[in-house]
C-alpha cells in the first residue's frame, strides 16, 4: 500500500516549456487535490476533484489545468511554466469531502 | 469556507505542554474542526479532527467549547521532533468541499 505517489520528484523548466505532474493514489478515495507551497507559506488550494469525473478550481487556478483521468490518478499541467509557478507541488487524496486528507511526497518545481 | 486566525509561531522547551489556538468566529453548523502536521520538505499529515467538545487520540487532544468559535489543539510533554508547522482547518465533511489551508503555526521546541 504505497498511499500518494507524485511524479517527478524534483523538475527543472525554463520559461514557456510545458509539463505533466502525476498523482496516484491506492486507497481508493473520492476526492484528490493539487495544492502548491511556496516558501515560508502555508499550501494554496489549485484544483480539486470531488470524484472521478469532476474537477474544480481552488485559491489559485490559473496558469494550470487538470485531469482525473480515473479514481487513481489526477494530473496536474502547466502549460506554459512562468517563474511565479517554481514552488512545490503536493497532491492528496481523502476518502470524501474534508474528512483526512492523505498528502504525497511532493514535487519540487524550478523554472528558471 | 470559514476562515481562522491562528497564531504565526510560538516556542517551547521539551517536556512541556503546548497548546495552539485557533479562532474561527463564522464557522457554520457543518463545519468541522482539523488539524494538520507538517515538517520541512513533507506534505502534510492528519493529527485530529473534531466537531464539539473534546477529542483526544494517541497525539493530541482537540477542545472545542460551546460556541465552536474557537479551538486549542494541545500537545502534551512535547519533544524536540514536534518542532513543525501546525495547521487549523474548518469546514464541512460532504462530498465536493475542499479544505483551505492558512500559514499555519511553526512550533518551535528546544531542549
């Protein structure tokens, strides 16, 4: 029972390049999340999936888009990196709603 | 979502009893209290969560009087690996509602 996988672990882009973060969770919960953390913040709320199927924007949406592509897996794009997305990159996954949410390892992202 | 005020960090020697209070004056009457743990370059992780009175696991013990405008997340005889980040988040458990997580409180503990 591995939990939340999140790949790649650490990710260098420059300016304008694109790229694909993967989340997977084993738990079989509803509900998954893409939250991002800059330093010395608390984690900002980017897109959110109540179920599969459905996807929902947060604090922070744009400049991202996101995929439940089943009750696994829900990705996070960036289509277009700018700077202001270098941060680190957590997904995680609860059984419905706000009951415990169970946190990946995270992704830390630089885009020079 | 209701949104709570906590306060940005506190300090404490090891051994001692810490308690972190978090105030949410317009939470509603689904709204659930939570607490998170974070240490440096981890995610999160899930330490209590409750809705009135008192909860108490093998970690901490949530209260929560009357009014539920309020929460202290205690932490008893602390030790030096409790020094991280504590979170108080509210808001209601049904399908579809996501959590708003604030800056947090860094503890601090010291030997």
């Amino acid at each position: 029972n591995a939990g939340v996988t999140q790949t790649p672990k650490f990710q260098v882009l420059k300016t304008g390049q694109s790229m694909t973060l993967q989340c997977a969770q084993d738990m079989n919960h509803n509900s998954m999340y893409w939250y991002r953390q800059d330093p010395g913040m608390g984690l900002r709320l980017i897109y959110y999936s109540a179920s599969e199927g459905t996807t929902d924007k947060g604090e922070v949406p744009n400049g991202y888009n996101v995929s439940r592509l089943n009750k696994r897996e829900f990705s996070l794009r960036l289509e277009s990196a700018a700077p202001s997305q270098t941060s680190v990159y957590f997904c995680a996954s609860s059984e419905q709603g706000t009951k415990e949410q169970f946190f990946g390892p995270g992704t830390r992202l630089t885009v020079l | 979502l209701a949104k709570t005020t906590q306060p940005i960090s506190m300090d404490s020697y090891e051994g001692q009893e810490v308690n972190i209070t978090c105030s949410h004056n317009n939470i509603a009457t689904n709204d659930y209290i939570t607490w998170y743990q974070q240490f440096p370059s981890q995610g999160p992780r899930f330490i209590i969560q409750g809705y009135k009175t008192k909860v108490t696991n093998e970690v901490a013990s949530l209260f929560i009087p009357a009014d539920r405008k309020s929460s202290t997340l205690s932490l008893p005889r602390v030790s030096l690996s409790d020094t991280a980040v504590y979170y108080c988040l509210v808001g209601g458990r049904q399908a579809g509602t996501a959590l708003i997580f604030g800056k947090g409180t860094t503890l601090s503990v010291s030997s």
